[in-house]
C-alpha cells in the first residue's frame, strides 16, 4: 500500500497525517478480519481507554478530555451502559454528576481489542527490513511527544 501522492510542497504534516490515517484504517479493517465481533467505534475505544486511566470520572469530564460535545458523550455512555461495557453510579455529593467505570465485560473488550492490534502489528512489524524496526522503534518517544503536545493543544 502507498500513500497517496502529495504536492511538492506538502510537509511532513500532511505526509504524517496520511500516514497516520491510512494506517488506522488499515488497522480498524485488520482487526474486523482478525475479531469477527469487532465493532467498537472508536470513539468507543477511547471513551473506555479514558475511563480505564481515570476510574471514577465523571462523566461531564469526558467531553472535555476527549473533546466532545455534551450530547455525544451522553448518547456514548448511554450505549455502553446498555451493552454492559460502563458502569454509572451517582455521586452522592452532587446527585446530578455521575462517575463512570469499566465493567468486567468493558475491560475484557477493551483488552481483546488491545491484543488484537498487537498481534496484527507484531505480525507486520516481523515483515519490515530491521532498518525500519529500527526507525518505528526511534520514532515511538516522538510521536509520544507529538501526541502529548496535540492535547495540550
């Protein structure tokens, strides 16, 4: 697979952000082949990766750290709780606020997922000359970095 072409005067943004797209895409389709279940939305993936990180947030944090409006993350936590994967409690200082916490079932999903990106890179990662092993494995504290600078945003 390539990327597509970019103008001459394209940076590396815009070469990083195709890169970066193609390879979730790339991924996202991977993972419905490896998992036949597998039908996480992202937005999904992350809301519990939020909650694995922070148990007990609340939810009215949600929108702000993954930068998402009210009403989505509403309908977000709605969908989980029904499928078993979120776990909403009051607070009982504030009874209009509630935490939010992985169920066993959100943790196992959550994991599976996990695994199954790591066996699809794994794989893919043998496949690459050891010049470029070398290069992903130099490039990880970069995109940490680039990643961590995009959120403080």
């Amino acid at each position: 697979m390539t990327l597509p072409a970019q103008p001459k005067d394209a940076g590396v943004e815009i070469a990083l952000t195709d890169a970066i797209t193609q390879l979730r895409r790339v991924l996202r389709r991977g993972i419905r082949e490896d998992i036949s279940w597998e039908s996480l939305p992202m937005a999904q993936v992350e809301l519990m990766q939020l909650v694995e990180e922070s148990p007990g947030l609340r939810a009215s944090e949600v929108g702000t750290r993954l930068r998402l409006a009210t009403s989505t993350v509403s309908t977000l936590v709605s969908q989980m709780t029904t499928a078993g994967l979120l776990l909403r409690s009051s607070d009982p200082s504030d009874r209009r606020a509630s935490h939010l916490e992985l169920t066993a079932a959100g943790r196992e999903r959550l994991d599976g997922w996990r695994e199954a990106h790591e066996r699809l890179l794994s794989a893919a990662f043998r496949r690459l000359r050891s010049s470029h092993q070398r290069a992903l494995v130099s490039a990880v504290p970069a995109l940490v970095a680039l990643t961590e600078s995009l959120a403080e945003g």
